[in-house]
C-alpha cells in the first residue's frame, strides 16, 4: 500500500515546497525543522493505522473512557538525513523505541556506487510495528537493504516506510523487493526522474547536506 501525503491539500506541501526551494533550503536550521513537521504529519497518518485499546481515565471530575494507543511502535530511521525526519516521528510516538541504520553510498571512480551498512542498533521487533523514515526514496536499495538488516532483530507485524520524496523508480523497487501485504509506503511526493548519480530530479537536492553540511566521499 502507498500513501501520498501530497495529492490532497494540506500544510504537507507548505513544508515540502520550502524544503525543495532553493533559496529557502539554504537556512540550515529551517531545512531541518521542516524535516521534523513532516515527521509529525507522518506520524499522525500513521497513527490512524495502529491498534486501540479502550481505558479508563480518572479526571478531577470523574472517569473518561478513552481509545488508546496498544502499544508504541519501534521508530528506526538511516543516518543522517533521517534524523530530523526521525525526530519529528518521535515527537509524536514519544514512548517509542527505537532503532538506528548506518548505511551510505560508496562511490567508485565511475561514479558509480554501491551501498554499504556499517552499523545497526535495534529492540526486538519481533510482532511489534515497526517505523523506517529515510528522506528520499531514489532507487530504493538502501531501504531495503536496511529493512532486511532489521530482520536479523526479529520479523515485525507491519513496516511503514516513511520518505518525503520518492522517485517512481524507487516506488516500484519497493513493490517488487519487499512484502507488499507487510509493508506500507508514505511519500510526500513521487517524483518521475533520476539522474545518473540516482538523485531525484526535481527532487530538492541532497538533503543530508542541506540538514548538516556537505562531506567528502572516502
């Protein structure tokens, strides 16, 4: 299943139109906190999908039977663009626990590039929801190299993969390389190119720079 945040109208667009401009994306901290405001919606959506349990709660007043959240889902994102987006999830899951990806693209001389995964740290996942926010969903490699690095910590019940920005090719990926009845894929737009280096065009550039600062490739 794949859900679009950016097809109907909402604030979603707000944010994600000044993370693309590029005028905008040049203050670093704003880059940055519109990354969190979408993992707030993000998280919100989400919400709507998980499991409710009815309790009591006890006011000054009296007693309140309210539809409550079973139980806190595990919130994993991809350093280091993630982070931002990961906080803005964890804003709202607040009682979650969470699991951390290294991964990153090694560049070769032909500016061609593999993916590589440094470093994983992660609860048991076994039966429990499990939440993957990574910015920009190009070809899709590194997602599903993360997701099947998470297996290794147990099979969760359901996968929702967060991504801002998706291109159509990474959509597809996603489809074809990962169980479609246990995953779910939220976009804030899909995006129909990539370039040669697999950035998404438009896109809104590289947002792991644009969040923290550019780097050398080793």
């Amino acid at each position: 299943m794949v859900y679009n945040l950016g097809t109907k109208n909402s604030l979603l667009n707000q944010f994600l139109s000044e993370l693309r401009d590029e005028e905008i994306q040049l203050d670093r901290m704003r880059f940055r906190k519109n990354l969190e405001r979408l993992g707030e919606i993000f998280a919100y959506e989400i919400s709507k999908k998980l499991s409710y349990e009815e309790k009591e709660i006890t006011t000054p007043l009296g007693v309140s039977n309210m539809s409550l959240l079973k139980e806190q889902p595990v919130i994993s994102t991809i350093f280091r663009a993630g982070l931002p987006l990961h906080q803005g999830i964890l804003n709202y899951f607040d009682q979650a626990d969470n699991a951390f990806i290294s991964a990153y693209r090694r560049y070769q001389k032909n500016e061609r590039f593999d993916i590589r995964i440094e470093y994983a740290s992660s609860p048991d996942l076994e039966n429990r929801v499990l939440i993957i926010s990574d910015v920009m969903l190009a070809t899709g490699a590194s997602i599903k190299l993360a997701y099947k690095e998470l297996l290794n910590y147990g099979k969760p019940s359901h996968t929702h993969i967060v991504s801002v920005l998706a291109s159509v090719e990474g959509v597809e990926y996603i489809k074809k390389h990962l169980p479609t009845t246990k995953v779910s894929l939220w976009v804030g737009a899909v995006d129909d190119e990539l370039t040669a280096q697999s950035y998404i065009v438009p896109g809104l550039g590289d947002a792991g720079d644009l969040a923290y600062g550019t780097k050398n490739h080793a």
